[in-house]
C-alpha cells in the first residue's frame, strides 16, 4: 500500500512536534532526562520507557483507527519515531560539543577576556600579569561521580599571576555566560 503525502505528514507529525519542542524547551534537559529515564529503566524493568512511549502508541493507534490502515504501517511508523528520536540524540551528543565551541568558545572570545582579566589583575594589584592558564566548561559536560547531571553553566576560568614578582600567586577570574554574554563571577 502506497501512503500518500497526508499520510506521511500525519505519520511523521509526532517525531517533528517531539523534535521541535525539545530544541525550543532546550535540548540538553530533555537529553538529560532522557538519560535519566533510561537509568531508571534499567531497575524498573522499563516501565518509565513504556509510560514514555504511551502517548506516541495512542496517537498512532488512533491515527490507524481514522486512516483504516493495515496494522504494519502504525508499527513501522512508531519504530521509525523511536529511532529517529535515537538518531537526533545521538546527533546533538556528537555534534553539540564542536558547535558549542566554535559559538561561544572561539579565539575572539577567548582574547577578549583574558585582555578584560588582565585588565582587572592590574587593577587590584597594580602589576603587570600574565595568563598562567585558561580553562572552559561546556554546558554539556561530562557525567562524573559527583554531579549525575549532563547540564552546566558555560564558564571561562582564567588564571592570571604576577609578571615580574616573587609573589607567585595566581588569581582566578570565573566568567560565565549568562543571557548572551559573559558575566564576570563575583567573588562570594
């Protein structure tokens, strides 16, 4: 049986309104809890995948139910649903990462605040200082033991000591990006 484009766009419907709305309600939380969904999973015997996937088994039940289509063309739908979903995760966990660094951790970025830093060392001490290191945190970090969440802030962390001082100690400056441009943290 050949589906027609009304049938595609009915059949494809729920994987692009999931898609959408995950980007627009931020697609690292929704990958988050997906994780988190799957974690829970592995102990309850996949009853919160299945409680997921209600929703998706409904409409394409009744979406079979209104176009009197032949039960393998529902189940093929939801199959492709899933793994498009699997798909677009796997996607933003390969991908994300280089665009997150080419947008908000580029050269420009990078000189700017640590001009802006230095700035501000000889400022609070009245010496010259140089950059001892410099550090960025992804707002999709890895998992460690400590913190189960994949969702950070963006940070720089910049290290700057003293050019020309026996005084070797290094002082921290904590920017972090916060509605579309970077913050300086303020000491608590």
């Amino acid at each position: 049986m050949k589906l027609t484009v009304r049938e595609y766009v009915l059949y494809s419907l729920p994987f692009i309104v999931s898609v959408i709305l995950a980007f627009l309600l931020d697609i690292l939380s929704v990958l988050g809890t997906i994780y988190n969904l799957l974690l829970v999973s592995i102990f309850t015997f996949g009853i919160p995948i299945i409680i997921f996937c209600l929703p998706y088994v409904l409409y394409f039940y009744i979406l079979q139910r209104y176009l009197k289509a032949p039960f393998k063309n529902t189940m093929i739908a939801l199959l492709i649903t899933v793994f498009g979903f699997v798909v677009v995760a796997i996607g933003v966990e390969n991908f994300y990462k280089p665009v997150e660094n080419r947008l908000y951790f580029s050269e420009k970025t990078t000189n700017l605040l640590t001009e802006q830093s230095l700035s501000l060392f000889e400022k609070e001490t009245g010496e010259d200082g140089e950059v001892l290191k410099w550090e960025t945190t992804s707002r999709k970090a890895v998992w460690n033991e400590a913190e189960m969440t994949s969702i950070q802030q963006r940070r720089y962390d910049i290290e700057i000591v003293p050019k020309n001082s026996a005084n070797e100690e290094a002082q921290h400056y904590l920017f972090i990006f916060v509605h579309g441009k970077w913050v300086l943290q303020s000491e608590p």
